[in-house]
C-alpha cells in the first residue's frame, strides 16, 4: 500500500490559525519533520490546503524511525580501517 510523505519545509509561524490547525492534524510540528499518510481523500485534501508549506512524495511503505535517521545521516567522506591486533 502507498503512503504520503509528507515533510514540513516552510515554517507556519504567522500564518492564521486555520493553516496551524491542519498542519497540527497532519502531525507536523517542527519545520523539516516527517510524517506518513496512507493514501485517502481527506489526508488529500488536508495537504492541498497547505500545498505551500509542505513537500510530499509517494513511498511504498513506511520508514521507521532509525531507517528515517539513516537516510538523513551524511556520507562523512572517509571510512578508517582498523587492523585488529593478533592477541597471543
């Protein structure tokens, strides 16, 4: 089954209390948090009313939460190899 991601990108502050509401329902609280909808009219409907705010993709499943922090983890660049020492 499809799902919503839905990620918060523009901040909410000073926008009239009806856009707060729907974000609120929607679960998102924090610029740049990440929520998941299952695919229906009125999560739909919810999203385009703060189209302006919002990015949404379709995924095929849910992330949990550590896969959702490895995805943002980034790539450090180098990796160190550590030669273990034979113990005798």
């Amino acid at each position: 089954m499809s799902h919503f991601r839905v990620q918060l990108h523009r901040s909410a502050i000073g926008l009239n209390k009806k856009t707060n509401e729907i974000l609120r329902t929607l679960g998102l609280r924090k610029r740049g948090s990440v929520v998941y909808h299952n695919i229906t009219a009125p999560t739909a409907g919810k999203i385009l009313a703060v189209k302006e705010l919002v990015r949404v993709t379709l995924v095929d499943k849910k992330l949990t939460k550590q896969e959702h922090n490895m995805t943002m983890k980034s790539n450090p660049g180098y990796y160190v190899i550590r030669e273990e020492k034979e113990s005798s």
